[in-house]
C-alpha cells in the first residue's frame, strides 16, 4: 500500500471529530520517512474547529461528514477492508481518549487556565469585545456532545 492506512484513518477521525473545514484539502502535511515507506498525512493549522469556523464564526451545526476526493475514493474502493477498520479504530478510540466525559475534561482544563489567567478582561478591553468564556465553554461541551453522538451513528452505519 502506498499509503500509512492506519494514519489516514487516524487523520479521517480527527478531521471529522473536530469538524476541520479548513483541513480537508489544505493545511496539511504529507510526508515518508524514505522513497520506500508508505506517505503519512500530519495536520496542520487547527485554528477551525469544535464547532468554531477558522474566522471565529460558529459552524451550521454538529451533523456534517468532512471528505476529500481521496476519501471518497477510499470509501467507494473500500481496499483491504477500509471502512470496517476505520469503523473500528473510531470505536476503540471512542472507548478511550475521544470518549465524552475525557473530551469535555480536556476543554475544561484549558478553559481553567484561560479564566484564571484573567487574559480575557485584557483581551476584551483591548479589542472592545465581550467574550464570555463560561458561555464558549458551554457552547463547545455541548457541541462536542452531539458531535460525537452523531459520529458514533456516523460510523455504525458503515
């Protein structure tokens, strides 16, 4: 195989965990260790993601499944059983790292560091804004909430 599978399928799932809209066909990087070993995909620029477009706008909703032309191609050919393995990995993994309560605790940390900096008063008057963090952090709890039930149907039906 040309390419790192597993590594793609890793890249499918995180592009559409986080709903990635600018990373589907840009902001990433291709790479090979050697001429011999299989292309793995590496992310880049994540500044849209978790229901947050890269300008700061709020995405429609949580129930759309990002794809590329390669994608679509891997799920049309289905090689060496593509869609059960990715099937597969999204539920091993949901079971571990991406289950819900360990996803919230990882936006809940770094919100904790963000409130109790206080860099929001300095942002806020700075930019004469009036983010509210309590409410953004809301907003994205229950993205990701929904999100990854939608997912977790997403890849059922597969």
């Amino acid at each position: 195989f040309l390419m790192n599978i597993d590594n793609f399928i890793d890249y499918y799932i995180l592009l559409n965990l986080l709903s990635l809209h600018d990373n589907v066909g840009k902001n990433t990087f291709l790479g090979s260790q050697s001429e011999d070993d299989p292309i793995f995909i590496i992310p880049w620029d994540l500044e849209g993601a978790v229901g947050i477009m890269w300008n700061g706008d709020n995405t429609v909703g949580y129930t759309d499944i990002l794809s590329n032309n390669l994608y679509n191609r891997l799920f049309e050919l289905n090689p060496n059983n593509f869609k059960n393995k990715l099937k597969e990995r999204w539920f091993e993994l949901r079971n571990e790292v991406l289950e819900t309560n360990n996803l919230i605790n990882i936006f809940e940390i770094n919100f904790n560091q963000i409130i109790n900096s206080n860099i929001m008063y300095i942002e806020n008057t700075k930019w004469n804004k009036n983010i509210n963090l309590l409410h953004e952090k809301e907003n994205i709890n229950n993205w990701i909430i929904n999100r990854v039930l939608y997912l977790d149907e997403f890849f059922t039906n597969l």
